[in-house]
C-alpha cells in the first residue's frame, strides 16, 4: 500500500482548493474566533453526508462552520450561534442515527469562577439550520455548591436505538450518567459505582449501535458497555494500563469491535487497544499496541477511509510542536505500523476526522486565531496524500 511513502504533507495545490497565505492565515472574523477543542469529533456529517464544524467560542457561544450543498470544497464564513458569555469554552458533541445533532455544553450560574455550572444542550436537525435554544438538565450534584462548581466536563454519545447518554465526571472522581430517550423523555442523574477516575472520558458507538466507555482512573482503565443499544451500561473488568488524562477516544472497527486509543501515562505514547464482543483483549500479546512514539498532546482523532482499496485506520493529532500530524494503518492491523507524517498546519486542541460525501478523507484544526483549516483526501495519487490546507 505504501502508507509510510505514501503519507504526504499536505500543501500542493489541487483543483478545488487554495493553499493558505505565506504569512499564514488571517485572525477569525471579530466575535467567532474558536476555543481549543478538548475533544475530537467536532466535524460531523448530517443524514446526508454534509460535513459541519462544531466548536465552542472564545467569548461564550458556538461558532459552526457547514460545507456548501451545491459548491464542492466550498464552506460558509463562520457563524456564533446562541452566544452567552456564561458558556464555558467546551462543546461536546453527538450525533444520532437520522443525523440530527446534539452539543452539549458547561453554563455558569453566576459571575465568578467558584460559581455552580448546570449542563446545558441545544440540538441541530439540519445543516446550516438554527440550533434550539439552550436546554438544562442540571448538575448532578445538585445544590451542593463547592462540588456543583468542579465537576468535569459533560460527554455525550447517542446508541443505536437513538437514547442520548451523558457521562459526567464528580468533584471526587466518581461518573454520573443521564439518559434520554428516543421520544426526548430524561432519566434521573444515576451514579456509577466507581472512584479514581480521571478526566476525559470516552464514549464510542459499534457498527450495531452498542455503546463502549472508557474511563481513564488513577489505578487502570475502567469499561462500561451496552449488551445491546437502548439499555444501560454495564461494568467489564477493569484494564491494567493507566492513560493520560484527557487523552483516550476510540473507534468502531470490525465485528462489532472498537479500537481504543490513549497516551500512555509514563511515556506519552500514542497506544492502541481492543476488546472482543465478549470483552477479552484483542490487539497484541498483553492487549496493548504501541504506534510509533512521536511526541502529541490530547486525543487523537480518529476515521476509517479507503486508501489503495484498503480499509484503513486514520490518525490526526495535535504534534508536541503544535502542528496537526497524521498517521494511518490497515485497519486492526496495528503490528503494520503507523508512522506520523507533520502536515505543519497549526492546531490548537484536538482536530477532528470525518469522511465527505464522497467517502473522502476530510482533516480539521483550529489554529493559533481561532479560526478551521481543513485538507481533504487526494484520490488522484497512492497513499494517503492529502490536498493543499484551505483557511475556512
């Protein structure tokens, strides 16, 4: 395949798309400049495959970006969506089987940094469309103000059946979850029986709609999955590896699988981990794959996509020297190697993958202003080249 080879820098210039200026992109427009993405998966399809940029603003807000329905490569100028100064400049977000969107989001109480926070989610049923207002579903340590005020951040996945799930971690390191179902009923605040964890949790959905989450904790990785979509989580033995904090995210592969990626907490290290449906491990000898040791910070984002007729796993992250970095392998085949090739494009936070409507390859980043940068698969050479970086 050619993958090492094949892997190119972007920057050469294909119909279709503009390279950046030479003195680098120019700032955001006044009022949508982007906060640095703690999570991947902001770049979403809706039910018909056009791609949308989901991030938080800097000043309070949303700023979404949405690709043209008629212009190919084309995308509309950021827009701030629900603009509120209480917002804290986080956004998670999920997506449901019919593509409709949910952003979920973090709203002070009050004025001052020690003030509670409720948990605040606006939904998107078409692209390019108005998002709902705001809706709240609390804080589940209710009025207990110190814990209300530090918990972690919200995130949120949506199973097969269509039921939203949100996981939030408590001030003490416990998980709470909330549930809403397909006819937008929500359940109570429930906890899950477990302590030491850490922050950065990582909700992944199967090929069947069944939801695996991964927990990073002081003393292991913890995991939760559905039996089948619709019902709640239940506990699989613990894994004896301890991941970086905010550094885990994951991706469905084969047979109803899900590869799981994290920083390894004493090296760094970008390592990859599988279980099998009935939850013994399935990647090396001991479970655990390490991919090439470059240096990177945060989760990696994650997509699969066709390159040379081969289903492959792809890997964006933002570089130790702050620049967006790519890596790809055959899919499950990480004894294959994955060698990370920088695309030298600035990138502030985690950057995010998605496939277009014509099943390519589209790479994003925030950059140093706030503003998206994305490239996009070349079909017309081997390996996984990539076009030139266009400033959105």
């Amino acid at each position: 395949m050619g993958l090492r080879s094949g892997l190119r820098r972007a920057g050469h210039p294909a119909e279709g798309t503009s390279s950046r200026p030479a003195d680098g992109p120019a700032p955001a427009p006044p009022g949508t400049a982007a906060a640095a993405p703690r999570r991947t998966g902001w770049l979403v399809p809706d039910g018909e495959g056009r791609l949308s940029a989901y991030a938080a603003g800097r000043g309070g807000g949303i700023v979404r970006w949405t690709e043209s329905a008629t212009r190919p490569y084309a995308w509309t100028p950021p827009e701030l969506l629900l603009a509120d100064g209480r917002i804290l400049p986080y956004l998670s977000v999920a997506r449901g089987p019919r593509g409709y969107i949910d952003l979920f989001a973090m709203r002070r109480k009050g004025g001052g940094p020690e003030s509670p926070v409720e948990i605040v989610y606006a939904s998107q049923y078409q692209a390019g469309r108005p998002l709902t207002g705001w809706h709240s579903i609390g804080n589940p340590q209710g009025r207990d103000a110190a814990p209300a005020a530090s918990i972690g951040a919200p995130v949120a996945v949506v199973d097969g059946s269509g039921k939203v799930h949100v996981f939030v971690r408590s001030a003490t390191g416990g998980v709470f979850t909330r549930r809403r179902s397909q006819h937008g009923t929500w359940s109570k605040w429930t906890a899950l029986p477990c302590e030491g964890v850490r922050e950065g949790l990582s909700p992944v959905v199967t090929g069947s709609g069944r939801v695996e989450l991964l927990m990073p904790a002081d003393d292991g990785v913890y995991v939760w999955r559905q039996a089948k979509p619709g019902v709640p989580l239940e506990r699989a033995p613990d894994l004896a590896y301890t991941a970086r904090p905010e550094s885990v995210s994951g991706i469905g592969s084969y047979e109803d699988r899900v590869t799981h990626f994290w920083r390894d907490d004493a090296t760094g290290e970008v390592v990859a981990h599988r279980l099998t449906e009935s939850g013994g491990e399935d990647t090396a000898p001991d479970g655990l794959a390490a991919l090439d040791g470059r240096s990177g910070r945060g989760p990696v984002a994650l997509s699969r996509c066709d390159v040379d007729g081969h289903d492959c796993t792809v890997l964006a992250q933002a570089d130790g020297s702050g620049t967006l970095a790519v890596s790809a392998y055959p899919t499950e085949l990480e004894s294959a190697g994955a060698w990370w090739t920088d695309t030298r494009e600035p990138c502030e936070g985690a950057p995010a993958l998605a496939r277009d409507r014509a099943g390519r390859l589209v790479v994003a980043a925030i950059g140093r202003e706030g503003g998206l940068s994305v490239t996009r698969q070349r079909t017309d050479q081997q390996g996984m080249a990539l076009k030139a970086w266009s400033r959105v």
